[in-house]
C-alpha cells in the first residue's frame, strides 16, 4: 500500500533539494553591492519623490490573503454543485456547515477591522 506514494515522496524530496540548490546558487553568485542607483525606485526616468523602499501597511496583506483564502475555499462549492443531486440532504447540511464555518471566519476579519482602511 505504501509503495504507491513512492513517486510523490520522490517528487517532493527532488523539489525541495532543488528550490534548496537554487537559493544556494542565488547566494553564492549573485550580487551582493548596495548602491544609492540601486536602492532607488525607476520612475519613467524621473527623479524619484521618498525613500526607494516604503513601508507597506499590515492590513494591505492581511486582506490580500484573505482574499486567496476565501477565493479557494469558494472552489470547493464546483464539485459540491456538480453532485448535488447525487449527495442528497447529507450533501446539503454538510455543505451549510461548510458555508457556516466560512461565514463565522468572515465576521471575525470584519469585527476584527481587517477590512478597515484609514
């Protein structure tokens, strides 16, 4: 029975020493030399107004993977609706449950003030 997952433990062995070889080889050869030109932002060739590097607020992230959350867990409504019929009431309550779950989390970001710009 184990002898199926092989090739995925293979896969994933093989990718990981392969993004770790990567990383390796950015750091040994890669350019390590800060400069003023470098740091500063290319703005159509004008001179740049602030630093080249801003400080980004939390909260711009925050919903940024929100949204990835709730846009992925919004796939899982495909095959749900595909079977429906063939899942029958079961399918339903379980699927409630599901959206139930998403709305809880939902309104904990909101009360929490994550979608709040200021």
């Amino acid at each position: 029975m184990l002898e199926s997952y092989i090739p995925i433990a293979m896969l994933f062995i093989l990718a990981t020493v392969l993004a770790v070889f990567i990383i390796v080889l950015g750091t040994i050869f890669g350019p390590r030399r800060k400069s003023f030109r470098k740091a500063s932002p290319y703005e159509s060739g004008m001179q740049p107004i602030g630093p080249g590097t801003r400080r980004m607020n939390v909260r711009y992230y925050l919903v940024a993977v929100l949204f990835i959350l709730f846009d992925v867990e919004i796939i899982f409504f495909y095959p749900w609706a595909v079977n429906f019929r063939a899942l029958g009431l079961f399918g339903f309550i379980e699927m409630l449950v599901f959206v139930g779950i998403l709305l809880v989390g939902y309104i904990y970001v909101w009360k929490k003030g994550a979608f709040e710009w200021d």
